[in-house]
C-alpha cells in the first residue's frame, strides 16, 4: 500500500531518515495550502510559535488571525468563517472542557445556519 502513495519520503524507513516535529510539518503543510488555496486561513490561541502557524503568518499575513487566549472565540470565529465560505486551521494547545461545550455549540451552529 505504501508504493502507491505520491510523495512519499523514498528513505522513510531508514535509519538515517531526516526527522521534523509533527507541528513543523502542519506549519509547512498550511503555507503550502495556503499557496494552492486563496480561502485557507490560519487562527492561532497566542501559539503561533509553538503550532508553527508562524510558518503562514509571515506567508501571508493578511489572512492569519491571533485571537489571543481566548480558546471559545476562536472556534466561534473559525466557525462563521467555515459557514462564510472560508477554509479556516484553528490551532491551540489545549482546551479545557468549559470551553470545549461553547466551542461544539458554535460549531453546531455554523454547520446548521445557511448564510447565502
């Protein structure tokens, strides 16, 4: 099954295989969604650094949102813009439960709302 996925890294399983954190890979892989899609937009809970979004923040950023230490509004926000047509990458660390139910409500909500 391997042998039919495109791009994948010929040395993968050798030892000598160059190695990247998992979130610097998602940093690379926004800017190059980003490059392919004018509607991909970034969001970031003040981790920038720490979720590598900076890799598309400095790309492109006009279409990059700080929103802060504020975990509900940012998949509020993320959320109307999935519903206004956008294709948003929310990224925090961690959400607590609390605001893990106002975030599922907003989603909810943005999947049930038609806005055209």
């Amino acid at each position: 099954m391997l042998e039919r996925i495109e791009n994948i890294n010929p040395k993968l399983f050798d030892p000598d295989v160059e190695l990247k954190a998992t979130r610097t890979g998602f940093g690379e892989g926004l800017v190059l969604a980003g490059q392919e899609n004018k509607n991909v937009v970034a969001l970031c809970a003040d981790l920038a650094e720490s979720t590598q979004m900076s890799f598309f923040r400095d790309k492109f950023p006009e279409r990059f949102v700080e929103m802060g230490v504020a975990e509900q509004n940012l998949v509020t926000v993320a959320s109307g813009m999935a519903a206004a047509g956008k294709i948003p990458f929310a990224a925090r660390t961690r959400l607590s439960i609390r605001a893990g139910i106002g975030s599922r409500s907003a989603l909810l909500y943005a999947i049930t709302t038609d806005l055209s």
